[in-house]
C-alpha cells in the first residue's frame, strides 16, 4: 500500500484529488479530473535536483495550480522550482 501511495504522489494523483476539490470550494465549479493537465515529478532526475539546490538556490516542489481565465478555469498539476528559503 506504501508503494501505491508513494505512486500516487510522484505521478501527482493525490495533488490532483485535492484540486479538484479546492476548485469546488474555490470557484463553485466541480471540473473533472481529465480537464487537468497533470506532470508529476517522475521526470525530475536527481541531478535536476541537486542543480536547483546548488546552483539556483531553489527547490523543486510539485504545485497544484486552480486560476479563472478568460478562457474558464485553467487547472494544473506540475513541478516547479521554487527560490528556497532559510529563516
């Protein structure tokens, strides 16, 4: 079940299920999870990692994006750096 789970996060599925219930409560709108664009992290090679961390001073971190456009709603799932901060 570990394994499943572990899976689950890397493809950006459990991200996903929580998307889709943020967009509801955010925007009122229930959007199906195939209008999605999901890219989970398993693209992400460990040298990708260590890249951002020691030359970016970034992390990478999967986001989970809901934002209303002219278009509709535009929903994403994907990797991102992001600057790393040290408090």
């Amino acid at each position: 079940m570990q394994k499943l789970i572990q899976h689950l996060i890397l493809k950006g599925m459990i991200l996903l299920k929580k998307l889709i219930v943020f967009t509801k409560l955010g925007f009122g709108e229930y959007v199906s999870q195939e209008k999605f664009h999901v890219e989970g992290i398993t693209e992400i090679t460990p040298e990708d990692v260590e890249f951002a961390k020691n030359e970016l001073n970034h992390v990478v971190k999967l986001l989970g994006i809901a934002k209303k456009t002219d278009n509709g709603l535009e929903i994403r799932v994907h990797p991102t750096f992001l600057l790393k901060i040290t408090y």
